[in-house]
C-alpha cells in the first residue's frame, strides 16, 4: 500500500471536516492545533527513523485525534477514533493498521497511559506545548475555549492552579520528548507558579487593607463613644500598651523577613539545572564521539592485522605506508580511549572539609568510600546553609565544565591525528604504488 498517498489524502478530509463543521467554540481545538499535533509527530516520529507503517499510523492519529470535537465534546477520543475507523476503511486500509490508529487516539484520553512507542509518540505530540516557547499563548487560547464551552467566565486562578496540578502529574513518555523540552517546561511551571505566588499576594493584600480599613473605622466608632468615660490617665496607659504592642510586633517580623529572603531564588535553581543538563549531554556527545574514533580505527586495525601483514612479504614497498597507518590508527584510539577514561577521586571527606567548605558532596567521587552517616551529617549542614549549598553547586558546575574541557581536548587531537594521518596514508600508498610502477 502507498502510505503516502493515503497520508495525504487524509490530511485533506480532516481540513474539510474543520472548514465544513466549523464551531466558533474552539479556539483552541482546531485545525491550527492539529497541524501542531502532526509537526510534533514528524519530528518525533523522524528521531526514532519508524517504518513506513508506523509512520502513517502515528500522523494519521495525529489527524484524527481531535475531530470528536466536531460533534460533542464529551468522549472526543472515541469519536475521533470512529470516525478515523470509517475513513481509512473506506481507503481500504489493513484492519490491523486501524485499529493501531484507533488505539493511539484514544490512548491521549486524560491521564493518558500509553502503551508502546506509537502511543507514546502521539501522547507526548498532543501536549507538546507544555514545554515550548508558545505555552502561554496557547494556554490562554484553551481557557477561552472552556468558558465558551461552559457559557462562564473561568476565574484566572482557578484556571492556574489546574494547569499547573496537570504539569506536577503529566510527565513526558518518550525519552527523545523528554530531553527535548522538560527543561523548557519545568520553566513553563516556575512561571506559573510565579505568577500563582503574585495573584495570591494581592489577594492577601488587598484583603488585609480592607481588614485594617474595618478596623480603623471601629476603632475611631469605639474612641468616639469612650471619650468622655477615660481619663487622660487612661489615655496614656492605653498608647503605652499600643506602643509596646507595635515593638513586639515589629521585633517579630524582623526574623520572619530575614528567613524570607534566605530562601534560594527559583530563577538560579532553574539555571542550575538547565546548565547541568547541558553539561551532562555535551559529556554524553563526547564518549559517542570517542567511540565513533574507537569503532573505527579497530576496523582498520583488524583489517591492517588480518590481509595487509600477510602481503608485505610480495609486496615490500607497502612497508612503510602500512606503518604509517597502523601508528595513526593507534595514536587516534589511544587519544580517544583517554577521553573516555574515567578518574576517580579517594572518595572521602573530613569534617575540617565540612567546616571549612572544601568538598562537594554532590559528586560522588568524594562520599563513595563514606559512611551514609557520616554522608547524612554533611549534607544536612550543608542544605541548612545556603552559600555552602550554592558553592558547592558551583564547584558541581566547574568540575563538569573542566572534565568536559579535557575531553574535548583530547578528541580535537584524535580526529585530527586520524583525519591527516589517513590523508598522509593515501598518500603514501599513492606514492609506493607509483615508484614500483615505473
């Protein structure tokens, strides 16, 4: 079966069923998002290089998995897988294939729980804004879209709290999604929450300026009616008490900002992350480098070992390119295995190391050989003072930055010892052929 064809003659029913069943409900919901769905798709879909098949599976779920809104928006998947079920019959698509589709349309039903890498791509594709940069565009697109829904207005609020309980409980299911974007999601959250944070602040606020608008007018209610029953003694008892009132008051609050403003900001959390991240998968690119150069020269090895030793006793003149490759071959592997070759630190710490800030219990090069108590104890110190938790997230940050650095070091002379020593190999074979030619 042509899959290609079929994959496009189904991308033009489903933006027919859009024009055709146009509803000015969904904003959110339309044909704009499923051309998103179906890009998402591609480019997950490509990552894992899927067959021609699964290819057309996943894409055409991702064409149909939102057409149930057409009609009702209760139990969309189901109608969406239907309707799918109806057309690719129609196309006289295998009823295995079908039911594939059916089965990763409805696999994005809330909470999703997909089963395999189909689903799992057309899940991860569905909510793929979730962690891209046009979150909030979309997301005020989808509350617009539920108040159309249900005829009222959704307090912004409440609509927050909801989007970010589904971020604490959705997580991505392919690893490839993973990667990609739960870095700019996790940004997406702290955003939300920010934005939570602000919003219940002005409600306290304003709540605690009508609160002391009430009671200053109760006060002064209260002042007028007792004016003439205090004595001037009275008075002054009552202001001294006020004003010890207020000092206590104030003494309190001291300690209170203090610890508020000792609580590690959530912008340089999410830097430190994120720079982690980075790190860790520019140390990841590095040993898939220097096994690309190890796989490689241990080909030529065995080849140079194998067939060209045994034919330089007939052909002497190929000695010394022979050579030459063999001590490029193994130059490049020896450069490249150092690059990959792990360094391990004793493993242990003091408590003069604790006090004086000099270890970094975050990697685990200096614990391995420790006590979990003794462990427990330095972290404990640790997380409860705030510049030794954030320098020795620093010091985490410099030692990954300086591991990396030797490592890229390292392969840059790999692949530039392989790549002019095999044009100085050619060459020599070039020149050996040549001399005993003429």
């Amino acid at each position: 079966m042509n899959y290609l064809e079929v994959l496009d003659q189904v991308r033009t029913h489903v933006a027919g069923l859009f024009h055709a069943q146009k509803d000015d409900r969904l904003i959110y919901h339309d044909l704009v998002h499923t051309e998103d769905v179906v890009k998402a798709v591609v480019k997950i879909a490509n990552h894992y290089q899927l067959s021609d098949q699964d290819f057309f599976i996943v894409n055409t779920a991702a064409w149909f998995h939102d057409t149930g809104y057409l009609t009702d928006f209760a139990e969309h998947e189901a109608r969406g897988a239907a309707s799918a079920k109806e057309y690719l019959s129609s196309k006289s698509v295998d009823p295995g294939v079908i039911e594939q589709v059916a089965n990763c349309i409805l696999s994005t039903k809330m909470p999703q729980h997909p089963v395999g890498l189909l689903e799992q791509i057309v899940c991860d594709a569905d909510l793929f804004h979730l962690g891209g940069d046009s979150f909030r565009e979309r997301n005020k697109l989808m509350r617009k879209e539920a108040q159309a829904c249900v005829g009222r207005d959704i307090d912004k609020a409440d609509w927050r709290l909801k989007t970010i309980w589904l971020f604490e409980n959705h997580h991505y299911h392919t690893a490839y999604a993973r990667e990609l974007l739960t870095a700019k999601k996790e940004m997406n959250l702290e955003w939300l929450k920010d934005k939570a944070t602000e919003e219940q602040g002005k409600v306290e606020k304003h709540r605690r300026e009508e609160d002391h608008k009430k009671e200053e007018t109760n006060s002064k209610n209260e002042e007028a009616d007792s004016t003439k029953e205090m004595s001037k003694k009275d008075k002054e008892i009552e202001k001294h008490l006020q004003d010890i009132i207020a000092l206590k008051t104030a003494e309190d609050d001291k300690p209170a900002k203090k610890k508020k403003s000792d609580r590690p900001e959530k912008g340089i959390e999410t830097m430190f992350r994120i720079t982690s991240g980075n790190h860790q998968r520019l140390s990841d690119m590095a040993d898939n480098k220097a096994h690309i150069m190890i796989s490689t020269n241990s080909i030529i090895l065995s080849v140079i070992l194998s067939i060209l030793l045994r034919k330089l006793e007939d052909n002497p003149h190929l000695i010394i390119p022979t050579l030459i490759l063999l001590i490029i071959c193994v130059v490049t592997m020896v450069f490249s295995i150092l690059a990959t070759r792990p360094t391990v630190p004793p493993g242990t710490f003091t408590q003069e190391d604790i006090k004086e800030r000099r270890t970094n219990l975050l990697f685990f090069g200096n614990f391995y050989n420790m006590s979990l108590v003794d462990y427990n104890a330095g972290m404990q110190e640790m997380m409860e003072d705030r510049e030794f938790l954030y320098g020795s997230l620093v010091r985490d940050l410099y030692s990954q930055g300086v591991v990396l650095g030797r490592k890229y070091r390292l392969l840059r002379v790999a692949y530039n010892v392989f790549m002019f020593g095999i044009i100085a190999s050619v060459l020599a074979f070039i020149i050996a052929s040549t001399v005993v030619a003429l």
